[in-house]
C-alpha cells in the first residue's frame, strides 16, 4: 500500500538547513520504500532557515544585504529579505546569531554570555528601513545573547546609560548598571509596524525567562545565568511598563522584549506562521507518519519551537510522529514518549558519538530515516 509520508524538520543548528535535512530524510526513506508519497515540508520558527522558509512562499521575494556587527562585534553581510509592499523580513540568526560566534582551538563555539550583542540586528533594521520598509517583521531565534534587544535598539539610537549618564559598553553584563534609557534619539518604528517571529512562550525574566531557559546553551554556568536574569530585571524595571511579562518576552535574550517595550512590535509564533506559509495542514491530511526533528531535543522543544508545533498539529489529524534529533535530553524524549507524543531517534546513537553525527549530519539523517522505514515496514 502507497503511504503518504511528511517530512518537516527544522534546520540542525549549525549543520544543515531545514530543506537539507528534509532531503537527506527522504532518501533514507525512500531507500527503503521508492514507493510511497513523499512530501517535503521543511520548516522554521523563527531561527536559522525562517528567511529561506518566507522566500521560498514569497512570490516576488528579493535578496538584500547589510553589513553589520557579529554577535562578539566582527562586521559581515547578512541577508535579509525585502517583500512586496515594502515589507522588510530580517532574520536575527543572520546577523548576530549563535553560528557566528568565533570558534576555538577545538572548533566549539567561543561563548560571550556577558558581552555578546544584538547590535548587529538593529543595524540590519537600520539599511532596511533606509532601503525603503514600511513594514518589518524579526525572525527571532538562534541568538548568542541575552540582552533585551538593547545593543539593537542602542544601533537605532536607544542610549544605554549608567548611573553618572555615561554609555555603557554592549552585552547582557552591563545591564546590571543601567540608570537610564534615553529614547530621544530612537528612530520612530515603521509605520507599517513591527511583528516578532518567536521561538519560545518564554517570559523575560525568572525560572521561564530569557537566562534560566536559554543562557547555558549560550555559555551560561548556574552563577552567570543568576547575573543575567537579574541584569535583565534591573533593565526591565529602570524600562517601565509591564511588557517584560509577556509570552515570548524572552525569545532571543530578551530582545523580544526590547522591542515589544520600546517600538510596540507584537510578538507572534514563529512555527505557526511558517507552517501557515509552508501549508504544512494540508501536507498533515491523511498522512500516514511525519517525521520531524532538530539539533537538540529538550524541554524547551515543546514551547514554541518547530518540533512542538508539528507535535500539536500531527495530534489533531491523529497522524503518528517519529522525532529525528542530532541529540536528545533523554528525560524529555521519555516523556515525549511516554505521552504517545512520538518516538525519538538521536544521530548520536546512530553514529556513535556527537562528534560523528554533526561531521556527516546528512549521511546519519538519512540513516535514521532508513532505521524508521524499516521499522514502519515490520508493524
């Protein structure tokens, strides 16, 4: 029997795009059964691959660049995205993002949780509303900091003041000493207004804020993840207002907060939109199995991010779910499993150690997809 088989990754972080691993999945499965309907739908939530999910749905799309500030300062182009109606897509994993940072003699990531910035996005936002927008929608995800949006504001004119009104340097660290936030030389948002792509239902501050759910991917130990909340706090309280509460305030560090506060952007799911663009509802009708995955899989899959949202989807059309991941934090794949959510499969288990699994990422991808299939042909 010819079954209808959807595959919608996110990208792997730092590896392959969305649409390269949605391609390496499906010559795993179709190895194994040539046969079947195979429909590639590959996704984002705001991260890595959200400027290349939005141009491949946008007739009419064109290509920009903007040379701006890396996430530790290092000038390079970054691709944005002018739409129809003068509606500018910027892509916060392109300008400032994690992939950036510089790597170490060990070829990890050099991570700046104190000083890393956002600058670099706000200098993007700068050339595309110099290009023309009047409209601009952040794709927020992937960030290598934590602090509130304030270094891109800072490059739209924001001043980040301490105590004796002198500019503080960049970085989430230095948010403990702001004593004001001078917007007299803020540029005005666009008057087509702003939209936050998010990854995250996440809040600014405290145990489901910015720091405590993402600042040790970026670099955090336990004390600096302390420092950090409690810097972004200070921000928010010397801010005003009550944004920093809103779901999602604490997508990219905070940086949805930081616009949500100082441009009145509204803050949006990420996942939904693109699925919604992709039409990834319609691929799910009377599918037999979607498969799905991400570099990591963790708690924090399920709260807003690609993975969560192709879960929920799959559920409402009773369509059964196989998890694909480089590696999986083993609580969070039992109780995926456990609550019938779906099965977890890591690249790591495949290829025998991380490093293997993110030095051949496309060759273990297809093999899980084999592993599945064969595993599918036997019930």
């Amino acid at each position: 029997m010819r079954r209808r088989i959807v595959i919608a990754p996110d990208s792997f972080k730092g590896t392959l795009s969305a649409t390269d691993a949605a391609l390496a999945l499906a010559r795993g499965w179709q190895a194994e059964h040539p046969d079947d309907e195979v429909l590639l739908v590959p996704q984002a939530d705001g991260g890595e691959g959200t400027l290349d999910a939005i141009a491949q749905a946008s007739p009419g799309a064109q290509w920009r660049t903007a040379r701006v500030a890396g996430p530790t300062g290092e000038p390079h182009d970054a691709r944005w995205l002018l739409l129809p109606g003068h509606h500018a897509v910027i892509e916060l994993a392109e300008c400032c993002g994690i992939t950036l940072l510089p790597r170490g003699i060990d070829g990890l990531p050099a991570f700046a949780p104190l000083t890393a910035t956002t600058r670099g996005l706000g200098e993007a936002i700068a050339a595309a509303l110099d290009a023309g927008a009047g409209r601009v929608t952040l794709a927020l995800g992937g960030s290598a900091s934590t602090d509130g949006g304030l270094g891109a504001l800072s490059a739209l004119g924001l001043r980040v003041l301490d105590r004796s009104g002198e500019t503080l340097p960049d970085g989430g660290g230095a948010l403990s000493r702001v004593g004001a936030l001078d917007t007299a030389a803020l540029r005005p948002a666009p008057a087509g207004g702003m939209t936050l792509l998010t990854d995250t239902t996440a809040v600014l501050t405290g145990p489901t804020g910015a720091a405590a759910m993402f600042g040790p991917q970026k670099g955090a130990s336990a004390d600096l993840v302390v420092t950090l909340d409690s810097a972004l706090a200070h921000a928010a309280a010397v801010a005003g207002a009550d944004e920093h509460l809103l779901s999602g305030a604490g997508a990219a560090g905070g940086t949805a907060w930081g616009f949500a506060r100082y441009w009145g952007a509204r803050v949006q799911s990420g996942a939904d939109t693109i699925a919604l663009l992709t039409g990834l509802d319609s691929a799910l009708e009377g599918a037999d199995l979607v498969i799905t995955g991400e570099g990591r899989f963790d708690a924090t899959s399920r709260a807003g991010k690609v993975v969560g949202g192709v879960l929920e989807r799959a559920s409402v059309d009773g369509v059964s779910v196989v998890i694909v991941a480089g590696q999986a934090d083993a609580a969070a794949a039992q109780d995926a499993e456990a609550h019938g959510l779906g099965r977890v499969l890591t690249l790591t288990e495949l290829a025998g150690s991380p490093g293997a699994a993110v030095n051949e990422p496309e060759r273990w991808l297809q093999a899980a997809a084999a592993v599945i299939a064969r595993h599918q042909k036997h019930r």
